[in-house]
C-alpha cells in the first residue's frame, strides 16, 4: 500500500504546475494532500477527485486557506473532518479515515509563526492532538498519521539548527511534543528506512528562494504506530518534485 502526502500550496496553483501528471505517474492507493486553500466547489472536473473513486474535502470557512483532502482507491468504512474540536474544523485541519486495519489522519497542523495568540493554538492542538491519539492507541487501533505537521523533530531536519531554535517550528517545546509523539508508540517512515540521511527536506521558504540552495526543513512526515511501521517496505522524500514549497513524502507499507 502505497501513501503520498503533499502540502500543495494551493490545489488550483499546484494544478498547473503538473499535480494530476504527478498523481496519475505516482498512482498511489492513498494520496494526501494538505493546503488546498479552496473549498469542492471552487474546483473543476478532476481536480475534485483527483482520478480518485473515494476522496473527502475538509474546507476551512475562510475561503483561499488551509484544507485538507484524502483520496483513496479503497473505500473507508468511515470517514470524519474533526477529533471532537470545531475550531480545528473550521480551519479545515483534518480528514480522518477509518481502513479497518488502520485509521488513517491527514493533518495540516496549525502554523504558530504570526504571533503568540496563533502559536498558543498551535501549542494546545498538539496537545489535545496527542491525548486523542493516546486513547486510540489504548483501544488498540492502529494509526498513520500524514502532512505538514509544521514541526521539524531533530537537529538533521532542519538546515541551520542553531539558528531555527528560536524560530516557530522548530522551538524547544515542540521538538518535545514530537519526542511525546513518538513515545505514544510512532515511528517516522522515512528515519526508520533513512536514519543518517542529511540534507533531506520537504520545505524551503519562497521568501528566501531557499529551495536553490538546499535551506529546507523536513516538517512532512509519515508516521505509524509500531505494528504498521513494521510493515514499512520503502519510504521517502520527493525533493526533486515541484510545484509547491513543500515536496511530496512517500511510505509504502505491507498491508
């Protein structure tokens, strides 16, 4: 089973830059994607589906932000938008994807950079984030957890981790909510196949035309619990793949 996920930066954008070549080429069973800054109604002909029979859209009521979109070739025995917070909701953070042998969550985590009232949100959706996994995981589900979590773990995920300290993203306290993630039972797919890889990022700031030499941060991720991640065939990093100023991850389990 194969898994993408790609923080797009804009679905309609990233369509013109290859999306559906990309999609078709990669032809996974899952593909993700996360700021789709568009609501379903905003889009047209294969740019709802992505050639996909089963996809969900969560929208955030502020058109042109956030968003997230599941598209899947098996369909899910259940499917919902929130984890029990409307606020989360309304800013189109989660499509939740119930497969049987896993749940599945695709998350565009909250970005905390624009201020303390923005970063205080970021820090209590982590949190409440890891109290509804927790309990998940007490009741034996199995997990895999998607997308732009907008937090870079260690110090050879970021490109200068010295000065990123300080930055949000990369701050002390959530590099230790990534730590309590990890010790809720989650492996990160692409440490687990790659773990001295350098070098290896998933976004690099426009701003700072930061792509051209290699000033990224791997803040995509694909994790799952510890019996999927068992299962984990191949995982990767798409970094040669444009058309956002993220790049797409890759996970391919024995499912």
């Amino acid at each position: 089973m194969k898994i993408i996920s790609w923080n797009v930066n804009g679905i309609r954008a990233c369509a013109k830059k290859g999306l559906l070549d990309f999609v078709k080429k990669e032809n996974a069973d899952i593909f993700c994607i996360q700021e789709t800054k568009a609501q379903i109604d905003q889009v047209e002909g294969d740019l709802k589906s992505l050639g996909y029979e089963h996809f969900l859209w969560s929208s955030a009521k502020r058109k042109g932000y956030s968003g997230v979109a599941t598209f899947s070739k098996e369909k899910p025995l259940q499917v919902q938008t929130q984890f029990g917070f409307n606020e989360y909701e309304e800013e189109g953070r989660t499509v939740i994807s119930d497969f049987g042998k896993f749940i599945l969550f695709n998350i565009y985590f909250p970005n905390g950079g624009s201020g303390d009232e923005r970063h205080q949100f970021k820090q209590v959706f982590l949190q409440r984030l890891n109290a509804h996994l927790s309990n998940l995981i007490h009741n034996g589900k199995e997990i895999i957890v998607v997308g732009d979590y907008n937090v870079a773990h260690k110090e050879i995920d970021v490109f200068d981790p010295i000065r990123l300290s300080s930055v949000s993203g990369f701050l002390p306290e959530e590099r230790l909510w990534f730590d309590k993630f990890i010790d809720l039972g989650f492996v990160d797919s692409f440490r687990q196949k790659n773990p001295g890889v350098k070098d290896k990022y998933s976004w690099w700031s426009y701003r700072e035309l930061a792509r051209i030499s290699n000033r990224g941060w791997r803040i995509d991720y694909i994790c799952s619990t510890v019996k999927t991640a068992m299962n984990l065939k191949h995982s990767d990093v798409l970094d040669q793949v444009e058309g956002s100023d993220h790049c797409p991850v890759v996970a391919e389990y024995i499912i």
